[in-house]
C-alpha cells in the first residue's frame, strides 16, 4: 500500500486525511526497525530469532511446529487482535489509528509464558533444552510410538492425574512387566528427576508392546490425561461427530452464541482456491465495466507474476 502512495498518511493526516477514522495494519515478518528490516524471511525464520524456537523439543535440535507459531499465531492472529483494539478505542475516540505488528515480536508476545518462566528457572521449562517438565524432559508430557508406528500423547503433569495413568497403563502390561532389573515405576517416582530415564524407558517398552487403539481403549474415558495422537482425516472425523458443524474444513473459532456464523463450509476440495480464480466474478459484483476491467489485467492492477512480491 505504501509503495502506491497510500500510506497512512493519506488517510490519518491531521489536516488533509481523507479518512481519520480507519484503522490502517501494517504486517511485516521481521520488526520494521530491526537490522533484519529489509532481508526476505519466512515462519521459521521469525521463530528463530523470537528465542522461542531455541526451546522446543526435539532430538539434537529444535523442531518447529510447521508454520503455525510465527505465519499465524504471532503474525495474523496478532495483527488481527490489534485491528479489535484500534476499533474499540475508535468506539471512545472517533479516531483510527496505525496498528503495527511484526511476526518476531508477535511469536514473543505469544510466548511470554515459557519466556518469563525460563529467566525464572522454574522447572517447566530446563536451562538446557529438553529437561524441563514441558519441553520433553518429562516423561508424563511426552509422545510415544505404539507397535503399529502410531503415537499416544501423556500429558499427566498433577499427581492425581499421573496416578490414573500409571495404573490403568501398568494394569494394560503383561505380568511381570519391568526394566531388567527388576524396576517398575510408583507414583514416587513421577518428580524424582533421577528416576526420570528410566521412567521414560519403561514408558516406551510398555507403549511399543501394543497398538495405538489398544491403548486408546485403555485410556479411553480416564483422567489420565492420554489420548491418541489422530491423523488429519481420523481428527476430521471427530469433528464431524462432536463439534459443531465440523468437517474436512475446520469451523470458525470460537463461536458466538447469538450471532454465530452461517457461511456454508467448503468441502476438502474446494477449501483451496487458486489466487485470482473468482477476480472477474467479484469485479463484476462490485459494477465494474468490462472495459475497466479489461485495463486494469493490462496495468497490472491485479496482479502480474513476474513482480517481486512482499518480503515478509
């Protein structure tokens, strides 16, 4: 916008805007003031200098969790929860205002939980990666394979919780189930962190014995805080049957009660549409004639594949 002519400026001069009551957003990948400012970036990128990337779990190093944290959660949705705010105060002030949001501080303030709780050495988080209780140091919060490669997540962080695991999942293992030593794990055992491999080793031998719907059924209706890990058509399928209007494409989130939304979801294959598939349907709802249309492909106006796009 701003390199049309159409910054803020425009709209929210004091004296010559045209229009002071918009809320004009500004999204960018890395902060606008940064040395970064000007390099190209993406999702992974943005996360990796936010500090927060530094801290997720994985073997050697860091796994990121697709595009999500930084593209969506620091980026969009934080931009969006800024333009809400310019409008309520809109509400009090009559004024628009610019909203600024870049993905690297956006993925930061979204994180402040693990960030804070990291400078305070609490145990949540480990001063080396993968030893705190959620990172991937635990292994009551942890991810395991079953015998058909599949995985179930434990998330049994409260003792009282730990406890309804480790008895329906030492009931579910053979008799006699221990390391070679002789060991079994107790409910002792769940915050003696020198009893921590030997806890997660068990964990894996007892889970590696059965598939995944086998200890799914073991678990299934327990406070034991573990659930199977779905595929992206199993999960699907449970939307269907437990969420409101779930299905293939996921539902708007989260729902109003007096004014929820009524737009017909698409199917899995209409859930994507190409870039400019409906650009002569929506000109012509909007009356523009088939001339102005006609100029406005041959300037560019809507789009050209050979220009360089944003650097986000």
């Amino acid at each position: 916008m701003e390199r049309l002519g159409l910054g803020p400026e425009v709209f929210l001069d004091e004296e010559r805007g045209a229009n002071k009551r918009l809320v004009y957003a500004r999204l960018v990948g890395f902060p606008r003031a940064g040395p970064q400012k000007n390099m190209a970036g993406h999702d992974l990128n943005y996360l990796a200098l936010s500090g927060v990337l530094s801290m997720l779990p994985g073997e050697r190093k860091p796994e990121f969790p697709l595009n999500i944290l930084a593209d969506f959660a620091g980026g969009g949705l934080m931009c969006a929860m800024g333009i809400l705010l310019a409008l309520l105060e809109r509400n009090r002030s009559g004024r628009g205002q610019v909203v600024n949001a870049d993905m690297v501080s956006g993925v930061r303030y979204l994180s402040s939980f693990p960030l804070l709780l990291l400078q305070l050495q609490t145990p949540h988080f480990g001063q080396r990666r993968g030893t705190g209780l959620l990172d991937g140091g635990a292994p009551f919060y942890n991810v395991y394979t079953c015998a058909d490669g599949r995985w179930m997540s434990v998330g049994c962080l409260e003792p009282q919780f730990f406890r309804a695991f480790l008895r329906r999942f030492l009931g579910a293992l053979p008799s006699g189930f221990a390391l070679e030593d002789g060991w079994r794990p107790t409910e002792a055992d769940q915050y003696d962190t020198d009893a921590w491999p030997r806890l997660k080793t068990f964990i894996e031998r007892g889970f590696a014995l059965q598939p995944r719907d086998y200890w799914a059924k073991v678990f299934d209706g327990s406070d034991a805080c573990a659930v199977p890990v779905l595929s992206v058509d199993e999960a699907a399928a449970l939307a269907a049957r437990s969420s409101w209007r779930g299905g293939s494409a996921p539902c708007p989130h989260p729902r109003l009660e007096r004014t929820p939304s009524v737009a017909p979801l698409p199917g899995a294959a209409e859930s994507m549409v190409a870039r400019g598939a409906r650009t002569e349907e929506i000109l012509r709802e909007l009356g523009i004639a088939e001339g102005e249309r006609e100029s406005l492909w041959r300037e560019g106006a809507l789009g050209d594949a050979s220009r360089p796009t944003a650097k986000l």
